[in-house]
C-alpha cells in the first residue's frame, strides 16, 4: 500500500484527479476551435462545439462528485478538502 492510501485509509484520490484534469484539458483544447469559428461567423460550428464543451463539462463534473464523495470526511488529507 502507497503511503497516500495509508494517510488517507483508502485509494488514492490522484487516479480519479487526473481523470478529472483530461476531462478540463479536453475543454480547454476546444477554446481555440470555438473562438474561431465565432470570429469567422460560423456559428453552427461554435454551437457544435460549444455543446461539445458542454458534455464534457458535465463528465468532468461527475467525475469531481465521484472524488469528492470518496474522499474520508474524519481523516487528514495532504491536500485541502473545501467542504
């Protein structure tokens, strides 16, 4: 057992983060896409992308309320827990 599974008394909460950091890279990578396809006025583009962004938005969403529903309310964390 890793010494963050010990600390924490379970799994490390760092798989489900990185998940959640593609999910936001996914996002991120699609601002370029939007941005100039609303600057070129194609606008059936930006709204496919833009719902794009939004599904994504929403996986990363759940997987953020998977990570926080599996964190340990009662146990000392090393990183900060703001709930």
């Amino acid at each position: 057992m890793n010494i963050i599974a010990r600390l924490i008394g379970g799994a490390s909460p760092f798989d489900t983060l990185s998940q959640h950091l593609q999910k936001v890279m996914e996002c991120v990578d699609l601002v370029i896409p939007i941005l100039h396809a609303a600057l070129e006025g194609d606008t059936v583009r930006a709204k496919e992308i833009a719902e794009q962004i939004f599904a994504l938005e929403q996986e990363a969403d759940e997987i953020k309320i998977e990570l926080r529903d599996s964190l340990p309310k009662a146990k000392m964390l090393p990183v900060a827990r703001p709930d």
